[in-house]
C-alpha cells in the first residue's frame, strides 16, 4: 500500500554557473521550496503470523535515477510509540535532494502506523539498538530492490534513538553502506539504573564491529544525554576501532536535542556533513537540476517600518492588529502577510511559515493581492508594489 504526492516541477534544465545563482534564479519563479515529492509505503517485514509493515516516507528527485540512498531514522517521542506521528525530516530531505539523494524514513516495528510491537529489550541499551537496526535491514532490502535506487552508494543518518540505531545498524556490515551520521543518539531509560554505563559499553559494542567512517553531533544542553555520557560513549568507540569524528557544538537553544529538526540547526550541522560526504566520496554539492528543492531566501528588510510599529500596519482592522501582536510574540521563523484590500495571515514554526502566511491571508481576501509583510524580525512591505 502507498500513497503518492504529485509535486510540480519548475526550474528545471538550468545550466550550471554556481549554487547560489540557480538557487536564486528557482527562487525568483516561486515564493517558497517546491513541496517535497513524498510517497508513503508500506514496506513488508517478515512472513506468517509474524508478518509486520513498516511505514515508510519516501522521497524521490524527479527522473529515473539510479540515486545514491539516505536512510534517515526517527527518534522515540515520550509515551506510546503506537501514538508517534509519522516521521518528515523535511530540513535534511531538502539538504539531501538537492544533492540528488533518494531519502527513506522508516518507522520502525510498533511506531505510529507500522505494525508489530515495540521491542524494548529490556535494560539491555546495547540489544535494543540491534533489534532496531532489523528493520533498517528491512527498510534498505527493499530501496536497493528497486529500479531507481543506487545500492553502492547508502548513507544512514539517525536522530536520537534513530541516532542509537543508526551506530548499531553500523555493525551489521550492510553492503553498500559508506558511511553513517549521528545526531544525539542513545536511548535515555531511567527505570534501569545502569543505562548510561550502557549507552558506553554498547557503544564500544558496535564500534568493534564497525569498519564505515561515522560523524556525530552531540551538544552541551542536551535535556537526555549529558556531556560526560556522549563523550565517553565517542572515546569507547574508538577506542574500540570505530572510525568517528565528533562535533561538539555546545549550547544550541534551550535543548541541544533538537538541533536535527530545528532550521537553525542547519548552519551547524550541513557544513559538517557535506565535508563528511566529500570524505567518503558521496555527492556532497547541490545539483542545478534538484535547485527547485532548496528553500527561498528571505526577502531584504524594506525599510518601510520597524518590525514593532504596529500603527504602520497597513491593515488596521481590530482582528488584524491583535493577530500581528500575537505574531510579534512568535519565535521565528514566522512570517506576516496582508491584502491591501483588507486580509491579513500569519504562520510560525515548520518547513515554510510564508507559505503559510499567505495561504491564511488568501483566506481573508477573495479578491487576492497578499504580500509578505514581516519575515522573521523584519518587515519586507513595500507599499509601491
């Protein structure tokens, strides 16, 4: 069973005069990214009374491929993993399409709508990873099966306790596989009181048994994984022959975990790992072809007002000024628009709060005419246009 999003393609053919101009050029034809060309499979595990499926978000570039593979791995979100949204690494999809990556998010046995139970493993951290690792076993036998997928060319990325079973998957010598990319990984279980000497020692674990080259993240603020644990769980995999450059970014925001998903923590981690895919010699510069997958810069600041002048809002409907006071208490990135004619929209948070913004705003306006009046913390209104 799956699902199928059809996406539009512009920007297509651009001949090549550098990243940044044919990022503009395809910015310059849409207000935002194109949307993301995803497929929702159900991907079969097992046979029998045994039998499980794994749901399974894939994202595919425009054309026949074949493309190298990005298999990226979710987290375990507090609570029931049967009640865990499907996972949409949208930043890291957009960074590795424009490459000219295939992306697969599998979600693992018992995590949101896949089938089967969680397997917990007990207090054994290091058994936990391993069994989840099987099903990124499942998840990669069926990608490199098909027509479009290179399978001499995979990288396996993981996030949290995506991130554990990333470092685990390492040790089950999967061909094809060049190298592997951690992003806070481990598994916090405070109901066993050793499981932080168990992050360490499963970690020597698979770093013995693992020969493809790995770079970590871990930062100083992280809310599951102190430092000491990180650090020591890096020192006994090399310790043990694993092959491991670390990147300690220190503080991010309020909770160094969620840098992966964050859009301010792409600055951080994206410069790393295109030096790690240029390292183990995968793709590691953007495609003309796949530019249309890139975000749009934000318009320049228009001078027009300060960000907080609430009385040079153009719209001075009572529903507009209380929707822009509740917008300037937004964390970015967030994004206000209105109509001159008198519709106004707000959106924050995600992939793309213009796009929002807008859409909202359209909502309000029958007659058309919304324009982004703020981005972030700048007003880009130009009232001439």
């Amino acid at each position: 069973m799956h699902f199928h999003r059809f996406i539009p393609m512009p920007c297509r053919g651009l001949s090549s005069f550098g990243y940044l101009l044919v990022w503009l050029l395809c910015a310059s034809s849409a207000l935002a990214a194109a949307p993301l060309p995803e497929t929702v499979q159900m991907i079969p595990k097992g046979s029998g009374l045994l039998a499980t499926e794994l749901e399974t978000t894939i994202y595919r570039p425009d054309g026949a491929g074949p493309f190298p593979i990005v298999v990226i791995n979710h987290g375990k979100a507090p609570g029931d993993p049967r009640f865990q949204g499907r996972f949409e690494p949208t930043i890291a999809a957009r960074y590795f399409l424009m490459r000219g990556y295939a992306v697969v998010a599998p979600m693992r046995q018992g995590f949101s709508r896949s089938t089967g139970h969680y397997i917990r493993g007990g207090c054994n951290v290091e058994s936990n990873g391993r069994t989840q690792a099987e099903d990124v076993t499942t998840a990669l036998d069926y990608t490199v099966a098909q027509p479009w997928a290179d399978k001499s060319r995979i990288l396996v990325v993981g996030q949290s306790h995506g991130g554990w079973t990333t470092l685990a998957f390492g040790a089950t010598a999967y061909p094809g596989v060049k190298g592997l990319v951690d992003f806070a990984g481990g598994l916090r279980q405070e109901d066993c009181t050793s499981w932080k000497e168990g992050l360490i020692g499963g970690a020597g674990a698979y770093g013995a048994q693992t020969t493809v080259p790995s770079l970590w993240f871990y930062g100083d603020n992280d809310s599951y994984f102190a430092p000491y644990i990180w650090q020591n769980m890096h020192q006994r995999y090399q310790a043990a022959g694993g092959k491991a450059r670390l990147v300690a970014y220190g503080k991010f925001g309020s909770d160094s975990h969620a840098l992966f998903r964050s859009p301010k923590g792409a600055p951080i981690w994206q410069p790393e790992m295109t030096k790690f895919l240029r390292e183990i010699g995968l793709p590691s510069e953007p495609l003309p072809e796949f530019a249309r997958y890139g975000v749009e810069p934000a318009p320049p600041p228009s001078g027009f007002a300060a960000i907080d002048q609430i009385d040079r809002l153009p719209v001075q409907a009572e529903g507009a000024l209380r929707d822009y006071r509740v917008f300037l208490q937004k964390s970015v990135p967030r994004a206000f628009a209105i109509a001159p004619e008198g519709g106004w929209g707000s959106g924050w948070g995600g992939e793309d709060p213009r796009a929002r913004a807008l859409e909202n705003c359209s909502k309000r306006a029958p007659a058309g005419g919304c324009r982004l009046y703020a981005v972030d913390a700048d007003v880009v209104w130009n009232a001439g246009q």
